[in-house]
C-alpha cells in the first residue's frame, strides 16, 4: 500500500530517499576517515613504487636506488625533503574516490543483502552471502571511482619526481583529470580499472563481509551489544583481513596506474595486471607483492574504526537502522 502524498513529505529524508541517503551518510564517513589516515596511504604507495625491476626498460637510470627503507623513513624522508603538508598530497581525488567508491559500495552491499538475498528476520546471514555481495560490492563501487582513483595515485608521486628533478606532471586536481582525458580519452581515465576492480574486490570481501559477519556473531552469541565496543572489535577484525588479502592486489594496481603511457593510452611497462604480477615476482620476488603492507594495515585498521563508529553513529543520529 502506498504511503499518501502528503504523508510521505512529512517523512525524514532517509526514509524517502533510502538509498540516496546511505550513498551522502556513507561517503561522510569515508571523508572523515581519509582525512584522518590518509598519510599512511601516501607511505604506502611511495614504498609501493620503489625498486620497480620493469623500469629498467626505460633506462639505466630509469629505476634508480630506493630512496626509502620502512614505513617511518619514508614518512620522515617526506617531511624533511617534502614539507609536512606533503603527507596530504592528493588528498583531494582522494575524497572524491572515497565518496563515490564507499557510497556505492555500501548502497550495494545493502541492496544485496535486503532485497537479492533476503537476509533473515532473526538476523543470521549466511557466510557465503556475506562474501559475494561484499565482492560485487567493491567491483561496483570501485570502477565507479575509477577516474579519482586513478587521479590521487599519480597525484601521490608528484613529490618524488620533483625530488628527482623531473618535470611535474600536473597543477592539482582538476588539472590531472583534464590531462588525462586529453592524451588517453575517455578510456584513459579507467587505465587500471581491472586491478582495480580486483583489489576492491577482495578488499571488501575483507572490509565488509568480516566487519557485517563478525558484528552480528558477537550480537547474536555473546554479550556485547550493539554499540560501540562492537563496531570497534569488528572493524579492527575487518581492518586486518582486508590488508592480507588486497595489498597484492594493491601493488600490482599502483604500478599499472603509474606507468607511463604512450599517446593511445596504453602503459609502457606492463600488458596487464598478470603480466605486472610476474613481472614483480620475476624481477623482486614473491615479497614484492606485500610491499607497504605494514601501512597499508596500519592505515586500513584505523580507517575501518574511524569509518565503521562514524557511520553507525551517523545513521544512528539520522533515524536510520545500524548497519
């Protein structure tokens, strides 16, 4: 039965607009968060990039010594060479993705669970549910963010190709996006987009089916209840999970956005995602593929807290049911 015309007006914007509303209410948290970690992204992705074997094609010099050596060095290094305010180089696509990719990722993963596989009226939700709709969630929201996602990585080694004296690529955001969409079109701005895709997808296999599935175990089958001890324990959980499984994935996504590419748009260095795969392997080892892994969970793990307690308490405030 539909709800008359003038009751409906009268109804919280969240509940006329459900989804719109998780999409703002999801992509605050997700500000909030990446304002508050995103230094530790920026020491990722540098340690990330160094040490790269493929540059070698493109010359002797191309690939050079590593100028960092751990996650505190190079933070430091950036500091002291860069400027403080350096550690939030890029921090502006970086909002932009994280809107876009959490809002769409959420109003998915929320979509899936409710209305395709029914989540049961005693709460119980079955695992492997939990991990195709976290999954497909991440492959939506991502290549929606592509572009951004695309934007803050190459904006992230702006500072190190100055440092080596190389000519800035881009004038800030905007800029880049331009840039970008003049020499490879549109297709250029989602060069990557199958790493990435890739890496969300196990990323919130890792974010959002442990953080949903651990928070209603320890509801249903112990004593915590729903508040803020238990978002807590579940996000540090889903923090964790998500850095094993996507920081491969995440190494081989930095380096395919970063390469250079000719006028077509097409990288220099790697074929695809499997030809970056061996290529690291090959070329640096099997470790190579966890390189920054210790800032990248040091990252994920606050992010999820901070995203995770800002989202429930804000759906809390908005008349919206937790998540």
């Amino acid at each position: 039965m539909s709800v008359p015309e003038d009751e409906e007006r009268l109804l919280p914007l969240v509940q006329r607009w459900p989804r719109a509303s998780n999409f703002v209410l999801s992509g605050c948290a997700a500000t909030v968060a990446e304002l508050a970690t995103f230094p530790l992204d920026l020491t990722k992705t540098r340690l990330q990039m160094q040490g790269e074997a493929a540059l070698a094609r493109l010359g002797d010099n191309a690939r050079g010594p590593a100028p960092y050596r751990g996650m505190v060095r190079t933070a430091l290094g950036i500091i002291q060479e860069e400027g403080f305010l350096k550690l939030w180089q890029g921090v502006t696509p970086a909002i932009y993705r994280h809107v876009v990719y959490s809002g769409g990722r959420m109003v998915t993963y929320e979509h899936l669970r409710e209305v395709v596989f029914h989540k049961n009226e005693d709460k119980h939700y079955p695992l492997w549910k939990s991990v195709i709709g976290g999954m497909l969630a991440g492959v939506v929201g991502q290549f929606l963010a592509n572009p951004t996602d695309l934007v803050k990585v190459q904006m992230q080694m702006e500072g190190k190709r100055k440092l080596e004296g190389k000519p800035l690529r881009f004038r800030g955001v905007h800029h880049a996006f331009a840039k970008i969409l003049a020499e490879g079109g549109i297709r250029g701005l989602w060069a990557g987009w199958v790493p990435n895709v890739q890496r969300a997808a196990l990323v919130n296999m890792g974010d959002l089916t442990t953080y949903d599935t651990v928070k209603h175990y320890l509801v249903l089958n112990t004593t915590l209840e729903d508040n803020i001890m238990t978002h807590s324990l579940s996000s540090f959980c889903s923090g964790l999970v998500a850095s094993i499984l996507g920081t491969p994935a995440d190494v081989i996504k930095s380096r395919i956005m970063n390469q250079p590419r000719d006028k077509q748009g097409r990288g220099l260095l790697y074929k695809s995602s499997t030809d970056c795969l061996v290529q690291a392997v090959q070329g640096e080892g099997f470790m190579s593929l966890y390189k920054g892994f210790l800032p990248s969970w040091l990252r994920m793990t606050p992010w999820s807290l901070v995203f995770w307690l800002t989202y429930e308490k804000i759906r809390e405030m908005s008349g919206v049911r937790p998540f």
